[in-house]
C-alpha cells in the first residue's frame, strides 16, 4: 500500500544519506577517529543497538575494537579474527577486505530488516581500504621507529667503542669544526669535555699550536687526501710525554674530503723502551771498540809508567829543592797510568761485563781527590772554583776510581762550557731523594746551557755538542753507565744562557 511505498522509499533515502555521510566523513580524515565516527553515524543510520569495528593492528595478529556506543571496559586481551564474536540473527558480520586480505571487521547488533543492513555493506566496501591504508601508514610508522632504534642503537655502539679506544680522537669539517670528540681527549692532558667543544672551531679549543700552523696540518690532509703521521713532546707534570699524531682524511660521500680524523697515542713508554735499546746497542759499539784497541792503548801507557818509573830512580840527581815536585808529578802520572788503564777495562764492560769491587766510600773524599787531580790543569786556574760540601753525609758502596772518573768527566765538561775563563764552577754534596736515601753531588757552571731538544740525547754515545775534533762523546755515556751500575741515577738541568747543573744521585748506606 501507499504507506509502506512511503517508508521504504523513506528507508532508502535514509539508507543513501548514510552512505554519503560516511563517504563524506572518510574523505575527509585519514586518522582512526573516523572509525568511531563512522560506528557512531552507523548506529544512528541503520540503526542498530551497537556498532564495532575491529581493525586489524600492524602486527596482524589481533584486532582492536572501535564501539558505539563507546564500550566502558574494552576487551582484553584483543581477539584474535576467529574471537570476534559471530552475528546472530538481529546482527550482522561483516569481513572489511581488502585486496584480498581481510583488514577489519564490521559488527552491528539489534538491526532490523530494511535498507540499513544494505548500507552496511556498502559502508563496509567504503571503510576497508581506509582501515587499510591506516594499518599501511602504522606498518611504515612501525617500521620507521624500529629502524630509527636501530640506527640510534647502532649510533649508541659505534660512540661507546670511540669511547673506549685507548687514543685520543677527533674529528672536524670542512668548517674546521669539531664533530666528534672521544672519552680519551676529556680525561687527556689538554682534556676538554665534548659538550664544550663540540661544534666550535678547533683553533679555539687546541691552543697549544699556533692557528696557521693547525690549519696548514688540515689543509694539507684535505688537499692531499693522504694520511699525516708525526710525534712530538709535551710538557706535563710528571714530565715530558711523547704523542704520535696521526691525522686520516675521510670522506663522507663522493670523491671530495670531507672530514679529518685525528688520533693521538701515547708513546712515551714505546720511546723509553726505544732509547734502552738503542742505549744498549751503541754501548755494545762501544764494547767492541775498546776490545780492539785496548792493546793498542795499553802499550803507550806501561811505556809512559816505565818512564816515570825511571825518572823516579833518578831523582837524586835532580836538584834538592826541585826534588818535591818531580816526586808530586812523577806521583801524578803513576795514578792517571794507572786510571787510564782502569778506564780502558771499564769501557771492556759494555761488551764483557765483569765485577767491579765496591766499598763503603766517602763522596767528599772522592770529590777532594778528583779536585787534586785537576789542580795542574790550566783551564782551571782561569775560573772560579767553589767548594759547597755537607759535612757527615753517609758513606756509598761505590767504586772510587770510577766515581773519580764520572765526577772529572762532569768538572772537564763544564769548563768546556766555560771557555771564555772567567767562569764559576760549583761543586755541592748533600742529601736528597726520598726521605735523604741518596747521597747527592751536584756539578754547577756558568756556560752556555744546553737546549732542551739535546738533553734528552746527551747521554748517549758518540753524541756531542762540542765542535769537531774537540769530544768523541762517549764521556758522558760511560759517566751515565757507571752510575747505573752503582744502582744511582744522573740527571741534569739546563737553560740556554744560564749553565747547566749534572746531579748524581747514589744510594746511601743504613
């Protein structure tokens, strides 16, 4: 009859309303929330008691109801596809698919017969692929996390092994500014924390060079690309510390030099090590010379004995009142023959170490004989000579003709440095070391000093600084040899312009 024409033509009006509100409301949102909208418009249109759309999450593995009206506890855990509950006879089930897979499904409870459950269909074609473009850009979003927690956990790696390299390391830009700044060069000498450094310019940071210098060592990497490799010596306060700096060019994409690495190792025991080896080696040299030439010295030297021995049985020919000095030099002579000779076999230990006999000595005493030794000498009646002795000083196991031969070596030297003759020459005797343990003489001039880039090589042998002709720089070494064997140490302390000090340090005797 006309009244049911009316209400279903009402009916399908109604039914193609929902329908384009739900287009309407899908075109015009991409986010979840138009789901529960949608539920909403689909409770009121169709209408039915309840609406539940289940969409599928990203995992694929459970589904997450979106309710109208809104459920008060939502359930839990989230059913699976074959949990969700299936539609009676006043409901409807409906699979949102898409492409073949089925990305969500529609519920409605309490739908009477009627275009409703006609537009719920539709609603469903219209809503599965907005469900499933949503779970494509959760999948992505999903997707980008993980991969950005990989990156940050793979960026977390790579700076904790940068931290945990034994050498100090950084990096700079094109810009000269400093990128990376490891764990090793905020706890180094010139240590700086990565916050403060960081993004500023590394001739503000590393001051210790000159910027032109600093910038002509990058320079040179980025317009090269070949890595750089230098060591050097730093001051600090337990002394000089030796640092090889190597500098890597890196690029970063394409052929052009982006970056430099700067990696700083601390070499300082690999150069001590170096130095005894090379030490050890020379002395051995110096071995091997003395076993060739000890005869060839040893003959010159009886000759020289026989002699003063001759003149000695002739000094009753000499004059009475000349016969006090001839005795003083011919007593002079016999002594240096004989520390000659014991200078040579001493020179015989470096390649055959023997025992040399040690007694308790007095340092003073040996320092008195080496000055009787020196008296006669020429260079030194032109200068000052001053005396500074500690009186009761404890006794050394030493051997005394060696230790007069290191503490003669150390008085010749300064002269030398003294030439111009109106030099002073300081000799002191004292307590030093640990709570007074060692025994100290200090061997002082007024010379020219010594630089500091040859301190560090003056003890080794054949190295001189006098001109040619004048040393064979072994002096120093055998003195430095000598010492050791006596368990002391010799050091010296210089300044070019102010003189330079030589210590000896031996061990005291209880």
């Amino acid at each position: 009859d006309g009244g049911s024409v009316t209400e279903a033509t009402a009916g399908a009006a109604g039914a193609l309303d929902l329908v384009g509100a739900v287009a309407r409301l899908l075109n015009s949102s991409d986010s979840k929330d138009a789901i529960g909208r949608v539920a909403e418009l689909l409770r009121r249109g169709v209408p039915a008691t309840s609406v539940t759309i289940w969409v599928r999450q990203p995992s694929g593995a459970a589904f997450t109801p979106f309710a109208a009206p809104p459920s008060p506890t939502p359930p839990f855990p989230r059913p699976t596809l074959e949990g969700i509950p299936e539609a009676d006879a006043s409901a409807v089930r409906l699979p949102l698919e898409h492409e073949g897979t089925t990305v969500g499904v529609l519920v409605l409870e309490g739908v009477e017969p009627g275009p409703g459950r006609a537009a719920a269909a539709i609603v469903a074609d219209l809503l599965a692929p907005h469900v499933a473009l949503i779970e494509l850009s959760e999948d992505l979003a999903f997707e980008v996390a993980v991969r950005a927690r990989q990156i940050e956990e793979q960026r977390r790696f790579t700076g904790l092994v940068i931290d945990s390299l034994p050498v100090g390391l950084y990096v700079v830009d094109r810009e000269y500014r400093i990128q990376i700044w490891n764990r090793k060069r905020e706890t180094g000498t010139q240590g700086v924390h990565r916050d403060e450094v960081v993004g500023r310019p590394v001739f503000e940071v590393l001051t210790r060079q000159s910027a032109d210098q600093l910038k002509a060592e990058f320079d040179q990497i980025f317009e090269s690309g070949q890595m750089s490799q230098m060591d050097i010596e730093v001051d600090d306060a337990a002394g000089g510390r030796f640092y090889r700096i190597s500098k890597i060019p890196m690029r970063l994409g394409g052929d052009q030099i982006s970056h430099v690495i700067t990696i700083g190792e601390d070499v300082t025991e690999w150069y001590r090590i170096h130095r005894r080896i090379m030490q050890n080696e020379k002395l051995a040299a110096v071995g091997q010379l003395a076993a060739g030439i000890m005869h060839e010295i040893n003959n010159p030297l009886a000759t020289i004995g026989a002699c003063a021995a001759a003149l000695e049985g002739r000094l009753a020919e000499v004059p009475a009142a000349a016969q006090g000095a001839f005795k003083e030099y011919i007593a002079i002579i016999d002594k240096e023959v004989e520390r000659c000779t014991n200078i040579v076999d001493g020179l015989l230990d470096f390649s055959r170490p023997k025992g040399v006999q040690k007694s308790p000595v007095a340092v003073n005493t040996v320092i008195e004989d080496t000055f009787f030794l020196l008296k006669h000498h020429t260079r030194f009646k032109k200068m000052t000579v001053q005396r500074e002795l500690t009186d009761g000083l404890p006794l050394v196991l030493a051997n005394a003709e060696q230790l007069v031969q290191v503490l003669m070596s150390l008085m010749l030297n300064a002269v030398d440095a003294m030439e111009a003759g109106n030099g002073r020459l300081t000799v002191r005797s004292g307590l030093g070391g640990h709570r007074g343990a060692e025994v100290v003489v200090e061997v002082q001039d007024t010379g020219m000093g010594i630089p500091r880039a040859e301190q560090t090589k003056i003890f080794e042998p054949f190295y001189t600084t006098k001109p040619q002709g004048r040393g064979t720089g072994l002096g120093l070494s055998i003195c430095y040899g000598i010492v050791e064997d006596h368990r002391g140490r010799l050091e010296v302390e210089s300044q070019p312009g102010l003189g330079a000090t030589f210590r000896v340090f031996l061990p005291a005797l209880p």
